[in-house]
C-alpha cells in the first residue's frame, strides 16, 4: 500500500459514484530540468513495472483500512480482488528527456489509474533524478571514472539501493553499496576508512596489514594524518617493501581530504619519483560537477574519483518534480480530452492522448520533438508541419528529418508485454543516445540549449480549443 490517502478515498468515491468502469488516460511528465540542464534521464522503469505487476491488496491491508471506517464494505471487497487491467505506454528506460512530454502513459479504469498513481511518481522521481546528477559528475570527470560512495549519506535503505541502480545506469562506473552489486549485477569496489589505519600502532603497519590481506588490490587511504609528510611516503614504502617482494604492485591511494588539486600533484610527483607511475590516484570528499571541473581547471592530478552525498542526494537540486495529471476520460465510447488551467502559464497541461515523437536531422542528431495527437500520420523525410508553442504565429515545417516514436507498449488489457532490457542495455542505452544523438550544447552545465518540444497543428488547436472553452 505505497500510495497517498487520496488514491483511496478518491478511489471510493469513484465507485460510490458509479466510476468503476469508466476508462481515462494519465501523463507522467516533469517541467524543469535539474540544475537547469539540458536534459533528464529517464530511470525506474523497472520498479514501477515490478510494483505493478504484483499490486494486490492484502487481508490484513483491507483490516487495517476498514478500521479507518472510510470505506464502504463494497470498495474493500473490490480491493480484495484488484488487479491492474490497463494499458501503460512508456519511453525505454534510459532514454534522454525533455520537460513537459509524456514519459509514461496509463490508460485504464480510473481506479486502477488512481492507484498506480503515487508509486510511479516516486520510483520516477528518485531515481531518474539521481541518474541525471550522476550523468553531470560523470561527464565533468571527462572519461575518468566515478564511483557510487553515498549510501551513508542516503536518506534511506531504498534510497541508497535504488540511488545506486540509478547512478549506473547514469555512467557511475560502479558502486560501493554491496547490496545493490548483489542485487542489480553493479560493479562493486571499497577500500579502507580511516579507522582502519588508526586501529594499528602506525600508519605503515596498517598500510603492511591491508596490503597482506589484499595483496591484488591495494589502495590506500592516505590523508589520515599527513599526506605528504607521512601517507604518501607510507604508501610507497608499502608498495617497494610488501607488495613489490610478492610481485604485486600498489593499486592506487586515495585522498579524502585537504586541497585536493595541490595534494594530488605534489603526490603524483612522489609516485612517480618512486616509480610508481602506475599507481591511481582517487579523490573524493563532497565532490560534484563544479567541484571536479574546478579540480581539472588546476591540473589536478586524479584518475578517479569517489562521489558520495552530492549525488545520491542530488543535493543542488533535490526534487526531480515529476507530475501525473489526468488528459482524457472516456464517454460513450470515445476518449474526451481533458485539460488543467493554471494561472501559471507551465501548468496548463496538454489535452488529449498523444504521442511523442523525437526528430532527426540527416545527420542522426535529435534536433526536436514533437507531440502528436494519438493517430495522425507521421512519415520519415516527407514534410511535417509543426507548431512551436511560444512563436505559435509561425508556419513551419520539418523537412528531411526522421522521426522516431519514443513510448513503447509495457502494459496491455494488465498484462505485461514488454521485456525489460537489463542494466547494462541501459547504461549503453544512455551512453549511445549522448555521443550520438543529443547536441553538446544541450550538456552544456551553463547555459544550456533549450531542446524544442514542437506540436502538431492538430495537438496545439486541440489545446487551444480547450483552452478558450474553458475561459
């Protein structure tokens, strides 16, 4: 029963009032991009699946809302035998979107609507925000890799969990949260705390310890007391008097705190003093975006980094803000939009069901996208009007470009018909989509270009028709 109150007492009521076959439509879209990038990526697709496919209510759960003495006896002995029977449409998990367009789509009774309602908000809201904070580290790292360090900075269990799948899937390389290794196949990597190297008589004799105990994998945490008066030095001695005589070499160190741009290149000197050019050096301490682009504008010496709260938290931005809101009800057989009036201009909703095509140029490049009324005829390079919504006066065309439908069939008559793609078809997914598809401007941290999301001329009079009917 993870829902909002309201799921149910609206559920009641809907069939109090005679609602219980009545079939409507929902959008699950968002209206800003974090951080005011350029773009989203679209993450929890498999949870909410997963939820779906297994919403029953309980005995026990009936007993404990019948105790609430809310319902009616009628809605509680229908609940005992609920089952999802509706139709969901949604984009590929992974896929690189845009405000205002519908993600997913869910045709249905209105009470199997109703009650989906809130665990598809906040399996999409989490994690598709920690995938994009992710995505935004991870392309500041400029091809070193980030690794997940935050589930104790988490907010919970399931946060730390599900943070994890997400960041992966937004390019982390992977993650030090076991359970999500175990659960979701995720690369997994830990070293030592500085507990560790206080437990022992010295620094040394902890680095000995560790280095004995891992002798093919040994990174060493160096800022305990001194990084370069004591822990890079330690670090070497370790690497020449306990892992070289084994045949073993030194992995990396780590820096976890201090001027980490100075640290780094005076230690970098050290290593390769030494001879230890093959030694890595990982950084992490409440890094992010900014952080590791600073880090880089100073010639920091990393090769890879360890980012924890900032980015299972999305601390700069941490409400990803996705909504569901009802498009079309049906009557006497035919679908009617609906539309919510705002006096804010970005919550006036777009009627109707619809669909969500993305625009390519010759060149492969996504230069728009564009909502359709549900049904109307979309054809590769032939010449296709589109109405941008700001400039509206202007008459314009796509021309040459190939167009691409974006929501695929998940859910049919209640049964799953979709096969969900496994993490690593995700992680590629969303690579591929960035390096060949999405413009740089549009991954820009600042200022980033503003992706067009066009209509068709039917779905802008649609909306507009709406609009006037109901002023």
């Amino acid at each position: 029963m993870v829902m909002d109150m309201y799921e149910l007492t609206m559920s009641n009521g809907y069939l109090n009032q005679g609602f219980k076959d009545t079939w409507v439509a929902f959008d699950v879209f968002y209206r800003n991009n974090p951080d005011n990038g350029g773009f989203a990526i679209f993450a929890g697709l498999q949870q909410v699946v997963e939820y779906i496919e297994n919403l029953h209510f309980s005995e026990e759960d009936v007993e404990y809302l019948r105790s609430k003495r809310l319902f009616t006896e009628e809605f509680l002995k229908y609940l005992l035998h609920f089952r999802f029977r509706g139709d969901i449409y949604a984009m590929k998990e992974g896929t690189v979107m845009y405000p205002n367009e519908p993600v997913i789509t869910v045709v249905a009774p209105l009470i199997d609507a109703q009650l989906i309602e809130t665990t598809i908000l906040l399996e999409i809201n989490h994690q598709s925000l920690i995938a994009t904070k992710t995505n935004r580290i991870v392309q500041a790292a400029n091809g070193k890799p980030v690794s997940d360090f935050g589930a104790r900075r988490a907010h919970n269990v399931d946060a730390a969990v599900y943070g994890a799948r997400a960041a992966y899937i937004g390019g982390a390389a992977g993650t030090a949260t076991v359970l999500a290794g175990k659960m979701f196949h995720i690369p997994i990597s830990g070293t030592m705390a500085h507990s560790w190297v206080m437990t022992f008589d010295s620094e040394y004799d902890a680095f000995k310890a560790y280095a004995e105990s891992y002798p093919d994998g040994t990174v060493l945490l160096v800022d305990t007391y001194d990084v370069l008066k004591s822990g890079v030095p330690n670090a070497i001695r370790t690497a020449r008097e306990v892992l070289e005589p084994m045949g073993k070499k030194l992995i990396g160190i780590r820096l976890d705190s201090g001027d980490l741009a100075y640290l780094s290149k005076e230690a970098r000197k050290m290593l390769d003093e030494a001879g230890l050019s093959d030694c890595m050096i990982v950084a992490s301490n409440s890094l992010d975006e900014y952080t590791i682009s600073s880090l880089n504008r100073q010639g920091a010496k990393i090769d890879s980094y360890g980012v924890g709260e900032r980015l299972i938290t999305s601390s700069s931005t941490p409400v990803f803000g996705a909504v569901y809101k009802l498009v079309a009800i049906q009557k006497d057989g035919k679908f009617i939009p609906k539309i919510k009036i705002s006096e804010t201009a970005e919550k006036i909703t777009n009627p109707g069901i619809k669909e969500v095509y993305r625009v390519y140029d010759e060149n492969g490049k996504a230069v728009a996208d564009y909502l359709a009324v549900k049904g109307e005829q979309i054809r590769d390079f032939e010449p296709v009007r589109y109405v941008d919504p700001v400039n509206y006066w202007k008459n314009r065309s796509f021309v040459g470009c190939r167009f691409k439908k974006l929501q695929v069939p998940v859910f049919e008559k209640g049964k799953r018909i979709y096969d969900l793609p496994d993490i690593e078809e995700i992680r590629q997914y969303v690579k591929d989509q960035l390096e060949n598809e999405i413009w740089e401007e549009e991954q820009r941290f600042e200022n980033a270009h503003t992706h067009y999301l066009d209509m068709s001329p039917a779905m802008f009079e649609l909306k507009m028709s709406l609009l006037h009917e109901e002023n």
